[in-house]
C-alpha cells in the first residue's frame, strides 16, 4: 500500500486486491469478502467510477468516490456507515464474531446501491438475477461455503433481497385514514354509543355518516357539512323532529334504513368483539 490508504486500509486494501487478481477470478483470494463488495461496486458503478477515485485519491470531491456512489440516489447518510463497516467487519471477522454485524450491512449496503440505480436507469427485473452473482446466498456456488463464516441464517441476504425487489417493482401510495366524527348526539339520536362508532373501522364509519347526513337532510358533499348537521340536530333535539319532506311515507322509509343500519352495525360489532 503505497502512502495514505484511501478511505481506510481496508477499502484500500480490497481494491488493490481486486485490481491484482481481476484476471483470476478465480483465486480464492479474489473472492474474499470485501473484494467481493468491490466486484459488487463495480458492478452497479462501473470500474472507472470506483477505480479512478481510488487512482487519484479523491474521496470527497467532483467526480470522486462518494459522488460516484451517491449518484442514483444511495444517501450520503448511510454512505459513511458503509465506509466504515469495511473496518468493522475485519474486526468482528478476527473475533469469530457469528453473525458478523457487518458482513450484513455491507451485503444490504450493496443491494440498496443496485436497487436505486435500477429505480433510477428503469432496468428490467431480471437484472436482480444477474446481481444475485454477487451476493453472499445459497443459490451462488461461489459464496454459499462462506455463509456459515457469517451468519447463521443462509437466506437473511436473499431474503432482503427479495424484499427490496419487491418494493423497487411495486408502486405503493400509502394514504393515512382519516375518521370523520360527527355530532356525538346525532349518533345517539340514532341509536349508536360513542363506543360503538369508535369501534368502526373508516369505511364502515362512512357508511354510518352518510345515513346520519341523509336522515337529516344534509348535503354531505358541502364543505359546511358538519355545521349543517349541528344545527339539524339542535332542531331535532328541540322540536322532536327534523325538517321534513312532507311526506311521512318517504320519512318512514328513510328512518327503516338508518335503523337498518344501525342495526346491522350493531351485529357487526358485537361479532367481532365476541
């Protein structure tokens, strides 16, 4: 190692190895460890985007190592834990550590990498196959005999794997569920208690809401809504009924299904609770 070490020796020291055996991929020497993170690297980044960081001593600047890492979008956050875990992991490896801590980052740290660029550069799936070439799993002839080195469970680097393609490959829009909770005397005109609404999952209380609205003639599409219904609640809860059709069929009918309704909720929550 000639002067300073790049990042830290043992950064410097597995690409130095790589560069030495590259043409002999199959020196065991090649296949250590950290040089197989390199390969890795090499394999998202390209070689000249590792490489000449490494030639010209740039870690931090234009064009230089962490830039080139960071490209597709991998965070600067997590950038230097990665850095350091190249130390950490011969630490733990002299120790008999088992598993190694930081044998799992680094593998995890990899597949981060691959999965922003192929968000990023929009790769087809079956370049994750390709990429399974070098990552510690069961299914790779060339790593598998080192897994029990590591840790103990031979499917935890698969499994994350498995777990990031499936969120690279799948659009997820998580939406938080908002519950409208009306006039508490307007469920209590109709029969619910607060506990029973505040049993209700946010569809089944839409339901209830939307019956509430029409018993009492109010619009549920108007922004003032709520206010509405307050004040059709005080006329009810004042004069013993609410503004009518005029049409006492019509009212009878409406008042059956919201009693229907309340009914059927009432079922649905003493069944789950029993």
């Amino acid at each position: 190692m000639i002067g300073q070490p790049f990042i830290n020796p043992e950064v410097s020291s597995a690409i130095e190895t790589y560069l030495k055996y590259k043409e002999q991929p199959n020196n065991p020497v090649f296949n250590d460890f950290l040089v197989s993170i390199i390969q890795a690297l090499v394999y998202i980044y390209g070689e000249l985007d590792i490489l000449n960081p490494y030639i010209t001593h740039n870690e931090h600047m234009m064009g230089g190592f962490d830039n080139n890492i960071t490209k597709y979008g991998f965070p600067s956050s997590s950038l230097d834990d990665f850095k350091k875990q190249f130390s950490q992991f011969r630490i733990e490896e002299k120790k008999g550590e088992i598993p190694n801590s930081a044998f799992l980052k680094l593998e995890k740290y990899v597949i981060d990498m691959f999965c922003y660029k192929q968000k990023a550069m929009n790769l087809p799936v079956n370049v994750f196959d390709e990429f399974k070439a070098y990552l510690y799993v069961p299914d790779n002839p060339k790593k598998q005999n080192d897994l029990k080195k590591y840790v103990e469970d031979d499917n935890i680097v698969l499994g994350y794997l498995r777990s990031k393609m499936f969120e690279n490959t799948h659009d997820f829009s998580l939406k938080p569920m908002y519950k409208e909770i009306l006039n508490a005397d307007a469920y209590a005109l109709l029969g619910y208690n607060f506990a029973q609404i505040n049993a209700l999952n946010s569809q089944d209380l839409q339901a209830v809401n939307n019956q509430i609205y029409t018993f009492f003639r109010v619009d549920a599409s108007l922004p003032n809504r709520k206010e509405l219904l307050d004040k059709a609640v005080n006329y009810y809860k004042r004069y013993g009924n609410r503004v009518t059709t005029g049409n006492g069929y019509v009212d009878f009918l409406l008042f059956a299904s919201v009693a229907a309704t309340a009914i059927f909720i009432v079922m649905l929550v003493a069944i789950n609770f029993f």
